[in-house]
C-alpha cells in the first residue's frame, strides 16, 4: 500500500487481506502454541512457537507500525509489560529523565523498579525546557515524553524536547496512548520508540488488556524488544491480537467522533459556572494550544479534566449524578468514562482533590452535555 494512505486506509487495509487458503476476508484466529516444521526441520512458513510469534501477532504489529510511522512493532500482555520491555535497555548506572506527571503507573516502574536496578532516575516538568535539559544534563540514556498528560492534559514538546534528549545522545520515548496516531504521531518529530496502552483506544471497547511498542528506525532496538518478547513471555495471546486487530479498523472513524465531541464538551464546560478551570489542548486558552496546534494534526484527543467548585465533596457529588458518563477508571472506549482521579492515585497523587477527568466516547455530543448539565446542578 502507498505510504500516503489516509488514516482510514490504514486502519482497515494494514497488514490485512484475505486469508489465501480459504479467502476468508476476515483473519483467522490462529490458536495453536507450535507450528510444523518441513521434513527438513526447518520452519519455512516462518512460525515455531507462539510465545515467538503467530500470524495474528504478525498483523497486528505491522498495522500499528505503518499507523505510526515505524519500522516494527512488538506487542505486549499490557501497557505496562511493553514499558518494561523499553526499560530494560536500562542498566545500573544508566540515567532516565521522565515527566513529573507521567501516567502514574509508569512513575512506579520509574521510582521501584528501576531505581532498584540502580538506575538514577530525574523526573521533571516537562512543560519547562529548561528543567528538561537540566535533568537530561550530558549523559541521560533514555528520555520519557508523555504528550497530553494524564490528567492535566499538559502538552510536551516533541520536537523540542527530542532535540535535547538527542543532542545528549538519549534514546526518546514518547506514550502516545492518549493521542493515537490518528492525532499525533511522535516519529514526525524524531521520536525513536512509541509506546501504547493498547487497552486504551486501540482497542477501544474497554475490553482487552494490551501493550505495543513501535520503533521508528533502528532495528537493533527492535531486536531487542523482540528478544524481551520471547524472554520475559509477557507477548500478546492470538485472541486478543485479533481483537486489537479489528478495533484498529474503526480507530480513524472512533478517534475522530471522540475528538469532536471532546470539544464540544470542553467548550461547554469552559462556560460552565460550577467549572473553575478546564484542562483540554483544543482550547485556545491552554497553555499550550499553539504547541498542540503544530504536533497534533489530527485532532486535540478525547481525554479532558475539569475541576468543580465545591472541592472533593462537589467533584464526588457531581460524578454521583451521571447517567451516561459510567463512574469508572481506563479510557479510550465507545462509551462516555467520568473519574475522581486522585482517589484512584492513592495517597501520593498530586491531582487536585476537585478533578474529574472525562474519557469522552462516541455517544451524541449533544446528549452528553445534556448529562453533565444535569450532574452540575
Ligand atoms: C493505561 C495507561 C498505561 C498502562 O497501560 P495498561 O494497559 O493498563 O498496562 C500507560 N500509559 C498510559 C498513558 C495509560 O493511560
């Protein structure tokens, strides 16, 4: 396919045809753990084991590589397994700079676990430059964008940042989770690795549990996520590849619906007076709106925060009041999301206690303002 296919052809027509033994238009679920091997003992259909690979992992990671722009991808159990897979290019001695407000379950691998394997760890603003290049100094290995954050929707640099991390020679790693390349895609602006939470939009039906990693160009780098692959076992199980396969075809179309009415949504809010401050990169008065306008083409995304007035008390009271919006933590589906973050973050979250955070899904927009008018009396 021409690498200038729109974000729709891709989706549907990435690493996906018929199926040539039967012409079945849809991929075959291949559940099988081995593969046969020629009278000569050699593997020709290039399949042996599954924790290895299997076809439908095949087409899953060329789809999200062409999606992003990548050479490869590997794909993981979960977000997080695929983290793992990029943090262990980390050795003792090694330094990782990471924002401050990185999705929090990534700051605990940060501060546990790779601060135990003797890895000195910087987390900084990432929103100021100069604390970036300070924490990056001349010898960091790995730099960790999270672009927009959670649940600030804070808006980092790529290309800015990416300059630093490389001029110091760092590899640059950016989870694109919330964006999705269908908004935004890092490897435009020199990222090397791309990380997903594929449970999130990629999926996008709130129903699989998945990681991906796509590299942009080095393949050493893809080799070594493909050797984690097979040595940590943490790779995705056929089923669900085949799941993430087929959301995949309807992201560009999901996204987009989720992006408009995002907007909507965020406009009204920003009207609102029981809203004191609402926190969306399409808004011309986020911070960072022109930064958003040049990395984010296709759209601003579908994840906006708000803080009611009232305090903690108010922000529960109004999430009490939802119909549409479910009360539950994740993102990315086809279905409306309304969460307290900082109860879910625990004790050591820096969210303000008055958040909500809004994963908006693919409902009527009109229906879903109508839901939070109703909530915010
Ligand atoms: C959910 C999430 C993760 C972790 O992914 P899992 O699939 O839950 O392991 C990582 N980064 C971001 C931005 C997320 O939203």
């Amino acid at each position: 396919m021409s690498k200038q296919a729109g974000p729709n052809t891709l989706c549907v027509h990435s690493a996906h045809a018929p199926e040539p033994a039967t012409g079945a238009l849809a991929q075959p679920i291949y559940l099988t753990t081995t593969f046969e091997r020629d009278a000569d003992g050699s593997y020709p259909r290039g399949y042996r084991y599954s924790r290895e690979g299997t076809p439908n992992r095949t087409s899953l990671e060329a789809c999200i590589a062409a999606l992003e722009g990548g050479i490869g991808a590997a794909a993981f159990a979960s977000g997080l397994a695929a983290n793992m897979a990029v943090l262990e290019l980390l050795n003792a001695g090694d330094r990782l700079v990471a924002p401050l407000d990185a999705y929090y379950g990534s700051v605990k691998q940060f501060t546990e676990h790779c601060a135990r394997r003797g890895v000195a760890v910087e987390l900084a603003d990432f929103t100021d430059l100069t604390a970036v290049s300070n924490a990056v100094g001349g010898r960091a290995r790995v730099v960790w964008i999270e672009t927009p954050t959670n649940p600030l929707l804070d808006v980092t640099d790529l290309e800015a940042v990416t300059a630093i991390a490389h001029r110091a020679g760092a590899l640059v790693v950016c989870d694109n989770t919330f964006a999705t390349p269908i908004c935004q895609r890092p490897c435009d602006f020199g990222v090397d690795l791309v990380i997903h939470s594929g449970t999130k939009y990629l999926g996008g039906h709130s129903d699989v549990l998945s990681g991906l990693a796509v590299v942009r160009e080095e393949h050493a780098l893809l080799e070594h996520l493909q050797a984690w692959q097979r040595t940590a076992g943490a790779a995705l199980a056929p089923f669900d590849c085949w799941l993430l396969r087929r959301s995949i075809a309807t992201l560009a179309l999901r996204v987009r619906t989720q992006c408009a009415g995002a907007l909507q949504l965020a406009q009204f809010l920003a009207r609102h007076p029981a809203i004191e401050q609402v926190f969306y990169p399409g808004l011309p008065q986020h911070r960072a709106h022109a930064t958003a306008v040049a990395q984010m083409p296709g759209g601003f995304g579908a994840m906006l925060s708000m803080c009611v007035s009232g305090g903690r008390q108010a922000a529960l009271a109004t999430a009490a009041r939802t119909r549409l919006f479910a009360r539950a933590t994740s993102l990315g589906g086809v279905e409306s999301l309304i969460e307290h973050r900082a109860s879910i973050e625990g004790p050591e979250s820096r969210t303000p206690q008055n958040l909500l955070r809004l994963s908006v899904g693919i409902e009527e927009p009109a229906d879903l303002i109508a839901d939070l008018e109703q909530a915010l009396k």
